[in-house]
C-alpha cells in the first residue's frame, strides 16, 4: 500500500482522503489536512526523483493507529488532524459536556490546551483564596482575643511549639499562596522585563515579593535588619494576590468562550456524503468527497460541501450560511453550499469546493483571522505602569540613599519598605475587575450580557452600529402581511382556499399562510389532488375546481391573464413582499402577500441610537429592494445589500479604515467573521451559537433595544473603570512622597494601599443604580 507523505501511514488507495499528483507520482492520504500540507509545500516531504524522503515515514505521526477506520455508528472524526478513529480505541476527552475522540495523545493536548491553562489558573485561584480566607479568620480570632483584654488566647487551635510565632504561622499560610498562586505574575514579569517594558505583573511582583521577603527577614532573621519595627506584611502580599489573580481568572474564561466558536462551527459539518460511484449509491466520510464527485443529497439532509446542481430540484435552507429565512429554490446549474439544509427535493451535485476551499471553512478562517489581528486596547493601568513602576523604583532607591547618607539606616529601610509597599498595586490590579464584575452582573440581570473589559473601553469611542437584516431587524421567518381581494371574494375564503392548496406543501411561503389560515379557521381540509410545480408554486383540486396557488409564471403557464393586478402585484414587491396569485379556472380570485416582518422594537432602537449620535447602517445579503423597503420602514439612511457572507467581514473593516469604530449586531453564522472583526460583536441571543460566542456583548432577550441599553452600560462601566483607575493612583501618587520623607510606616502604607482598595470596590458598587430603561 502506499504512504501518506506527511504523517507516513499506509493507505488504502481506495479509502484514501485525497490524493496529488506531483513529478509524475501519485501520492495519497490518510486525511485532508495531510494532503492541504502536502500541497502547500511538496518538495519538504519528497526529493527531486519524486520519493518519499525517508525522514517523513520515520516520524509517522500516527504510529501503531490502524492504517484505515471505515466511518461508521463507532467512529468519530479527531477535531485536530481530521483522522477517523474508532471510538472504542482512541482516547476520549468530554469538553462542555461533549464527547471529543483523539487518535493520539498529542492530538487531545493540543485541543484541550484551553481547558488546561483553565484548570490551572482555578487550582491557583483557589489556593489564594482558600489562603486569604485562613488569614481573615485567624486575625479575626485574635482581635478578638485582644478586645477581650486576653494575653494569651488560649481557645485558638494552634499549636504552642518554640519558634511558632505568630509570625512563623503567618509564613506557612501565606508561602503558599505567593508562589503558587502568585507563580504566573512572576513569569509574566520576568517576560516583561526580558522585553523592556513594565506592565501590571512588575507592579504585583516587586510589591508582593518585597513585602513578603521583608516580612521573612524579620521573623526569622530580626538581628539581621537594624530596624526598631518588627511589623510584619504577609497578609498584605496574599490579599494583593488573590485579588488580582481573580481578576485574571476572569480573563482566561472569557477567552475559553471566545475559542469555542470555531469549533461549533466546525461542527455544522455533515458526517457523511453519498457518492454516485460506477452506477451505485456509496456512503463515505464526508472529509472524504473529492473535487468532480457526484454528490446525492436526499430530503432532509445536510449538503456535505459545495457544488452545482446536475439534476433534480428542491428547496435548500441557507439559513445557517446566509443568514436568509427562506429558502432558495436549487435547479440544474444553481450552487449549493456545503452544510446548508436540503429542503424537499432529491439533489444531485458535482462537488467543486472541498476541504478548506469551502465557503463554511472560509467562513471559520475568518473568525480565527479576525480575532486573532482585532489590536487589543491595553488597559489603561498598564500604560501607566510602563512609567508608574521606574518611577516608584526611582524614588524608592532615592530615598534609601538619602537616609543612609544621612547615616540613619534604621530609616532608609523603613522608607524604603514603605514606598514598596504604598505603591502595591492592589488597587490598580482590582480597578478594572472590580468595575467589571458589578457592571457585568447589572447586564446579566437585564438580559445584556458583557465578555470582556476590551469591549467596555471601545464602546466609549463607538461611532457606527452596523444591522444585519435577517432575524435582527426582523423577525426571521415569513409571514402574510396582505389579502387583497379580487371581483369581491372575502379575504377569509381567499386564505382559506389558500390554505387547502398549500396543505400538502412543505414550502416556507406555504406555511406561512397555513399558520395565518389557522388564526381563523379552525380545520384545513386536504386537497383531492396536489401538484407542486417547482419554482412556479402548486396545483391543487378542490370539490371538483381546478386550483392554481403561485407566481406570475404559474399564471402564464395556464394562460390566465393577470391584466390590472400587474401594478399591485408589483406596488408589493417594492415593499420588499413575496406576492401569490390565487386562482380557480380561468379567474384569478385574490393575491396574497408574504414577507419576513420588523420586529416590533426595531425602530425604536434605530431612532434612540439615532439620537446618540450614532451612525447606523443596514447590512444585508438580501436583494436591494427589499432591504431598501425594509430599511424605510425602520428608519435606516445607509443600506449595503447583496452582501455575500464571507464579504461582511470585508465590509466592517472598510468602515474602520474610514476612521469609524464599529459595532455589528447580527444572529447568524454568517455573521460570525463580522461579528468577530468589529470592534464590539453584539450577537442576538435567539440567533445561532456560533455568533453568540463571537459576539462580545450578547442580548439574551431578543429585543434589540437592548443594543442602546448594551452601550449605555458599556459606557457607564468604562467611566467607573476610569475613575477607579483614578482614586488608584491618586492614594499612590500622594503617599509616595510622605513614605520616601520617612513620615509613612510600613504598616500605615499598607492601611493607605487597603483604603484605596476599599475605594475602588465603593465607587464600583454604585454601577447597581444604574438605570438600564431605554
């Protein structure tokens, strides 16, 4: 059997993913990643005479796996190389409450690197916090002790060892927590240094180290420090710590939510293709479908990758590509999207996209693009740590120097200690998650829902709101908005004829008017006679009459004239309206209206953004007519219509190279790359889960009044942040000097730097009065 070139597997040349010519050889493999690598770069994997270099099959990266697995009930596709593996052998992991199957070790590590990093920040966060909470209860037991008049609190379970001062306790508990919990800051500073630059990891290392090293050398080294003080700042290092470390706990699940996009949206991928195949029907992986197979799709079934018709028709949902609520009649000659819905209809296609190539993978390689090139907006604190922390190393330093010149060294330590420790960043490491965690809470019990600081700090500058239409604006699903009656037929006999013909029809239009028709008629009789005449509409009998349910060309093809309806029919179609002619015989009896409707709160939105000063724009794939009808009526100036998905994206960055800062709000996939490339994603919560978890503030509610709400609060959270990031400082800035002049002890700097702290999560807890009516 040959070898894959790239992982050096035997395969089957019959069960082969893809196979490349190059250099008169043929080389296939086991997989389609294997093959796009091979393609990429050829000449790494075979030499000038077209051979496998030997290197290649050597570092088999699939060594001891079965050379092919069948696809079958038992298998699954491995999420990272695309290998099928039998679920019994392969190793299994269960992310989100899903089942994931690996072929290798290697494999599972590189797909659950998120959910690792995870667990190890929340074994750190734990260990600061469990810490933290030791330490309050044990100063607790004291002060009371003291308040009691006790010398010796003998109630308290510790044990009276020598040595085991208060001090020596308050080591144990706290060592822990600074290098444990604290290890990640350190790593991170060193990182920042090796770099030359100070962030907030410098600040939260040089205050913490120096307040526990110098607690340290006073309880186990007294004599060696020629200082009166014996005060010692261990719980002033744990507290910092776990403060900041939830902060960044925060962070590392925002993330986790953020990668797990593009994994629904790989998900959205058939399992399995049917392929025509010397005459016969053959059932193969989908991954497998190879470009110029013939492809049948049946009723019900996902297109497994993109094509063009080559015989048959039917009704595709596109929904979950284009965003579209009705779907599109396929013929011979028309292209199908793989991962789309066939509707009715049997489908026979040739593939002409595969693997990569496809417009669902573009659509991933967009999002992963997008989020990985959005410029994150350094916090504010971090800018000014870059110059804050030279300078309080500057004066600390100084001020040591003074006061040993001036022979004094008892008081060149504590001055130092001092400006150290005033300068602790607890205050500033707490300002923004602080703000965060209140303002997120007040969007929760709201129905908004925010996923990051980067995005309150945006929306401050934000100058564009950018719509989708579908399932946005409007509700997402057709509905009948006008009977009109002809020669004085009742409206209600019109839909109820209606009705009865599009009974047997599984068309969209056609349920639209059966679930009006219900409204009012309480049963639908069946038709003795159904015919659907693809892309015309239906022909049905009832009682005996001839009846004729559909468009213009269903009309001609039956010779009955429409005459003065023509500017009815048409007047409705500006308006961005499906219109179907009723007819019985040779009479036409009605025309009924369908459209996919505005929400009943869209204009309102529009307007109060309006009145923000906020430019909006309408985004849509939809044909212009009626995204102009649909914008009149909402109030939208700006229309982009007959966008195609994957050039949405294209669209917003346009808008950002013209100075604007934009938000897009959408609910379908193929609103994910835009979503992802704006500068706040805000996804509908009743759309797809793939914009959902690319967007950065989400709606739960469904009401896109929320999106003024959204911004409003963005903005209000941003300003305590500032604000926060203010008081933070300012205690700094103002104790600095009095520590480096001698005039602040350790312990009162530490009191200060708490005092901050305190300030910080005050100003941050008055978010909860404001008021999220729009």
């Amino acid at each position: 059997m040959p070898i894959d070139p790239i992982c050096g597997m035997t395969v089957d040349e019959n069960k082969a993913a893809g196979k490349s010519e190059y250099k008169g050889k043929t080389y296939y493999f086991c997989n389609v990643k294997c093959k796009e690598k091979f393609d990429l770069n050829p000449d790494e994997y075979v030499d000038e005479e077209g051979n496998i270099k030997k290197t290649q099959t050597k570092m088999s990266a699939h060594e001891g796996m079965p050379s092919s697995v069948e696809k079958g009930p038992n298998t699954a596709v491995d999420p990272i190389c695309g290998m099928i593996v039998d679920k019994d052998k392969s190793i299994k992991r269960v992310i989100d409450g899903r089942e994931y199957y690996f072929c290798m070790e290697s494999c599972a590590r590189t797909f659950e690197a998120p959910e690792l990093e995870l667990r190890s920040m929340k074994r750190r966060v734990t260990v600061a916090l469990s810490g933290v909470l030791i330490l309050a209860f044990l100063r607790v037991v004291v002060m009371l002790g003291l308040a009691t008049g006790a010398t010796l609190v003998t109630w308290v379970p510790i044990p009276a060892l020598p040595y085991f001062t208060w001090g020596v306790w308050l080591f144990i508990i706290v060592t822990p927590i600074q290098f444990i919990g604290g290890w990640g800051f350190y790593t991170g500073a060193y990182n920042a240094l090796k770099n030359k630059r100070a962030n907030m990891d410098v600040l939260i290392s040089i205050g913490t180290l120096t307040a526990y090293f110098y607690s340290v050398f006073v309880v186990f080294f007294p004599k060696v420090l020629p200082v009166k003080e014996k005060d010692v700042y261990f719980e002033v290092a744990a507290i910092i710590i776990a403060f900041v470390l939830l902060g960044k706990f925060m962070e590392e699940i925002i993330k986790k939510r953020s990668s797990a996009a593009v994994r629904k949206l790989i998900d959205l991928r058939p399992t399995i293709a049917r392929i025509e195949k010397s005459g016969e029907e053959i059932e193969i992986p989908a991954e497998n479908v190879q470009v110029g197979d013939i492809v049948i799709v049946r009723p019900g079934e996902k297109i497994p990758t993109d094509g063009v018709v080559v015989d048959g028709h039917s009704s595709v949902d596109e929904k979950m590509i284009t965003g579209e609520s009705i779907p599109v009649e396929k013929k011979t000659g028309d292209e199908v999207i793989g991962a789309t819905l066939n509707k009715v209809g049997r489908l026979k296609f040739k593939a002409t996209k595969v693997g990569s190539n496809t417009t669902l993978m573009q659509i991933v390689k967009m999002v992963e693009e997008a989020q990985a090139s959005s410029a994150p907006i350094q916090r504010l604190a971090d800018k000014a740590s870059a110059y804050f922390v030279p300078a309080v190393l500057i004066v600390a330093f100084l001020s040591f120097t003074i006061w040993t010149l001036t022979g004094n060294l008892a008081q060149a330590v504590l001055a130092f200690v001092a400006v150290l420790v005033i300068s602790c960043p607890c205050a500033l490491g707490i300002a923004t998650p602080a703000a965060l965690m209140v303002g997120v809470g007040k969007g929760a019990e709201n129905g908004i829902l925010i996923r990051g600081g980067e995005y309150l700090e945006r929306a401050q500058s934000l100058t564009t709101i950018v719509f989708d239409k579908t399932g946005t604006l409007t509700k997402g699903e057709p509905e009948v908005t006008d009977i009109i009656s002809v020669n004085g037929t009742k409206e209600d006999e019109i839909l109820k004829m209606a009705a009865i013909a599009e009974k047997g029809s599984e068309h969209p239009l056609g349920e639209a008017i059966i679930k009006e028709a219900k409204k009012k008629i309480n049963n639908i009789s069946e038709p003795g006679h159904f015919e659907a005449v693809p892309g015309h509409g239906v022909k049905v009998d009832i009682n005996g009459s001839r009846i004729l349910l559909g468009n213009r060309k269903l009309m001609n093809d039956f010779n009955i004239e429409i005459g003065s309806l023509e500017e009815k029919i048409a007047a409705l179609e500006e308006k961005g309206k499906t219109v179907m002619i009723l007819a019985e015989g040779e009479k036409i009896y009605g025309l009924i209206a369908v459209a996919d409707t505005l929400k009943g709160h869209s204009k309102e939105a529009v307007e109060k953004l309006k009145k923000e000063g906020i430019e909006v724009i309408m985004l849509t794939g939809d044909n212009e007519r009626t995204a102009k009808a649909i914008a009149a009526q909402v109030g939208i100036d700006r229309i982009i219509a007959n966008v195609l998905p994957w050039e949405k994206a294209n669209i917003i960055k346009e808008l950002q190279k013209e100075g604007k800062v934009v938000s897009m709000v959408g609910d379908g996939i193929n609103d994910a790359p835009a979503l992802a490339q704006s500068d706040i994603g805000i996804a509908i919560g009743g759309g797809s889960d793939i914009a959902k978890e690319t967007g950065g503030i989400i709606l739960v509610k469904d009401d896109i009044r929320d999106v003024v709400a959204g911004v409003k609060l963005s903005k209000a959270t941003m300003r305590k942040i500032k604000q926060n990031l203010f008081w933070a400082f300012f205690y700094n800035t103002i104790s600095i000097p009095i520590a480096a002049f001698g005039l602040l002890n350790p312990i009162i700097a530490a009191a200060a730097m708490a005092l901050s702290s305190l300030s910080v999560v005050s100003n941050s807890a008055l978010l909860k009065r404001f008021k999220l009516v729009v």
